[in-house]
C-alpha cells in the first residue's frame, strides 16, 4: 500500500512516499501539494524518517538508517548505491562516481541517473558536483543543493 505525507523541513515541506514498508520517494513540491497531501496519516515509517531528517539537519546524524526501494534501472540502482557511500561532509565528481560504477566514461549516464534519484537528501545525490568543483543540477534547485552542502559542512 502507497502512502504520502507531507514533513515541514527548513527545506520547505516536503512529500514522503513510503510503499510497502520502504521509503521510495521524496518531492520537493512540498509547497504546491502539501494541501492536498495535507490529511494523510504518517506511518511509524514516515515519522522515523522525520526523526532522522531532523537530527541530520540538527548535525546530530550523519547516516540514515532508512529501509529505501528506489524504483530504477539496474545501473540507475546501481549509481544510487555509489552515491550512499558518499560520507557526510565530502563529495564527489561525476566521473568518480562512474568510475565506481565501473564505467569511467559514464559521467553524462551519472548525471542522468543523478537527475532520477526518486529518493534525494536520503540518497545523497546533492553531494556530486561537477569535475571542477562547480555546483550542477539538482531536482530540488540549485539553492537546495548548495543549503545541504554547507549544513553537512562540505567545502564548497
């Protein structure tokens, strides 16, 4: 059974999807649907992963410890279980991130699959940065991206 419930960050709100007992999604159109979400019942699921945001945001967590099911193709998954071993605090390029997927020439696939994480900050996609050090792409916007970084004190 699919359920949605809105959680209020100091992101914005947010739309958790948790399906069958696994987190398999976050939007970041909080704002525009958090009306019509607005009545949802949370799941112990949903109110652990509330839990965790904030103590990640309070500097209190540097992991979570979320069952996730990111619905994907296999290299997809396979690029969103590189991105989980990104420590808190550090990034890394494109480039690194498809060499670890075994596939050094793979960065555009990266960034695409990047772009399709369905589960962002609980799947620390904001933490890939281009080769240069520059700041690229991020479904919540760019301001997000750059806001995660500095909380988790990443050198930017």
């Amino acid at each position: 059974m699919k359920m949605k419930g809105v959680i209020h960050t100091f992101l914005g709100e947010l739309i958790l999807t948790e399906e069958d007992g696994y987190i398999t999604a976050v939007d970041f159109d909080g704002k525009e649907k958090a009306e019509e979400e607005k009545n949802t019942e949370y799941t112990p699921l949903m109110l652990e992963a509330k839990k965790q945001l904030q103590e990640f945001y309070e500097g209190k967590r540097d992991q979570f410890t979320l069952p996730l099911n990111p619905k994907g193709t296999p290299f997809q998954k396979k690029v969103w279980e590189a991105l989980l071993t990104i420590p808190k605090g550090e990034t890394r390029s494109y480039q690194e991130i498809a060499k670890l997927c075994g596939n050094e020439k793979a960065s555009r696939a990266v960034g695409m699959a990047n772009n399709r994480n369905p589960i962002p900050i609980f799947i620390p996609c904001h933490r890939v940065i281009g080769k240069n050090g520059a700041l690229v792409g991020y479904g919540g916007g760019l301001p997000i991206k750059e806001a995660l970084l500095r909380l988790e004190g990443s050198m930017l």
